[in-house]
C-alpha cells in the first residue's frame, strides 16, 4: 500500500469509529507507530482530522452544536433500547432511590423501568417524568427550573438548589461527548451545570451512552472519568476507547 492510499484509509477509519489509537492503526497497517504519527500530522494539516493524546478524532469533533431531543430520540434507538436493558441491571433494591437526566438515552431507561418496585425517582426532564408519573411503582419527585426546548429540560439555579439536597443511590446520566482525556461533556453551560450537581448527588454514577459518543469531546466538562462509576454503551464502540476508558477505572457495559 502506498503511502497516499494508507493515509486515506486512516481518515476513513476516523470518520468510520470516531477515534483511533496510534498502535492500533499501526497493527492494521503493519507500519511502525512513528510512521502512523506521520500520517496524522500530515492528515491534521490537510484538515482531514485532528489528533489527540495517543490517536486522532474527526475534524469536527470538538463541536458546540447540540442537536434536539427529537432528533437525538429517532437516531440509534436499537441500541438505545439495549442500553436500557442493560442498566436495568444497575437499579436499586426494590426501595431504592434513583436520578434520571434528561435526553433521549435515559428516556429509554424510563420506558422500562419496572413498575412492580418501589422506586423514588427524581428527573428534570419533562418527558421523563410524564412517562414515570403513570408507573404505579414509582414515586416521582420533578426537579423543576427554566426549561430548555431543544432539551426539554429543566436547568438553572432552581434545578441546582433542588438537587443539593439530594442523595440517591444511583444517578443516570446522558452526554454529548466521551473522552478519556476530557472526560464527559456537554454543548451547554447550563446542561452541564445540572448533570454536574446529579453526579455529585449520587452514591453511584452511571452514563448512558451509544457508540457514536465516545472520542467526541463538546464545549463544556460535566465530569471527569474519576466521577464516573459505570459507562453503559452498545456493541459498535470502538475497543481501544474502550479500553482506554477502562484503564483509567470506568467499568464499561457493552450492550
């Protein structure tokens, strides 16, 4: 393979998992991992990506474009509804307490939850807690604030003062952006804000998250890999951002 052809290769892959590792890339390839940096540098000045500690993202990866729930809601959704499944795996005892973030991901977990158990479970996402406030099990405790449209959910000090004086047993959180250098992240100051103060309300933390996530890093940090417990994800994650994740003491789900 000539030199040019690798190079178009790897940005393929870029744009195919989201991120690559060096030696990764140089396993496939069979070339030295010097040679592989080599190709970055040279794919980073022609725009084509944008390297990082240890691989390369896509170009546009570090974005502040945030997409609408129902855009995020009809995206993915076979292995959102896995995801789901699996943290059901997560759940309290039977009369334990839980902290549902808003977005799409989560908004699965909501659908199946079981209603033969009794739950506490609070959220500040407006479809979440009309979904849980039909579920007999369930008592519901809805965060409010200023809610946004593109999220439709509630933010600002009124979500912030409610949740400081919060302890749940588990906190289930969505994101934009998974890396294990910036951690977990979010487009928006005020999302942010809210999905840092769950995180510190709960004994354990866990993200839900699809494959299409990890290696993006967005505009604001809401945690970093030590806030979090558990990522929960599906079977296209990329195995070396996996294992990249888990080396620095997340526990990873595939779904």
């Amino acid at each position: 393979m000539y030199a040019e052809e690798r190079q178009q290769a790897i940005a393929g892959l870029v744009t195919q998992r989201g991120r690559v590792a060096v030696t990764a890339v140089a396993e496939h390839f069979g070339v030295t991992t010097e040679t592989v940096r080599r190709d970055l540098a040279l794919l980073e000045r022609a725009g084509m990506l944008r390297r990082v500690h240890g691989g390369a993202v896509p170009a546009g990866v570090f974005t502040v474009v945030e997409p609408g729930l129902g855009e995020r809601r009809n995206t993915r959704t076979e292995a959102k509804r896995r995801i789901a499944a699996a943290a059901l795996t997560l759940l309290p005892g039977s009369t334990g307490s839980l902290i549902l973030d808003g977005g799409s991901t989560t908004a699965a977990l909501a659908e199946v939850l079981p209603g033969d158990r009794a739950l506490v479970a609070a959220t500040n996402s407006v479809p979440i807690a009309a979904r849980l406030a039909a579920s007999p099990g369930i008592t519901l405790h809805v965060l409010g604030g200023r809610v946004r449209g593109i999220t439709q959910s509630a933010v600002g000090e009124s979500t912030l003062a409610a949740l400081a004086d919060l302890r749940a047993d588990v906190v289930f959180l969505g994101t934009n952006g998974i890396s294990a250098g910036h951690g977990f992240s979010t487009p928006d100051e005020a999302e942010a804000a809210v999905k840092r103060a769950m995180a510190r309300a709960g004994q354990r933390v866990v993200v839900l998250s699809d494959s299409s996530k990890l290696g993006r890093e967005h505009l604001v940090r809401f945690a970093t890999v030590e806030d979090v417990d558990v990522l929960v994800t599906d079977d296209e994650a990329d195995p070396a951002v996996v294992a990249e994740l888990e080396s620095s003491g997340i526990e990873v789900l595939v779904a």
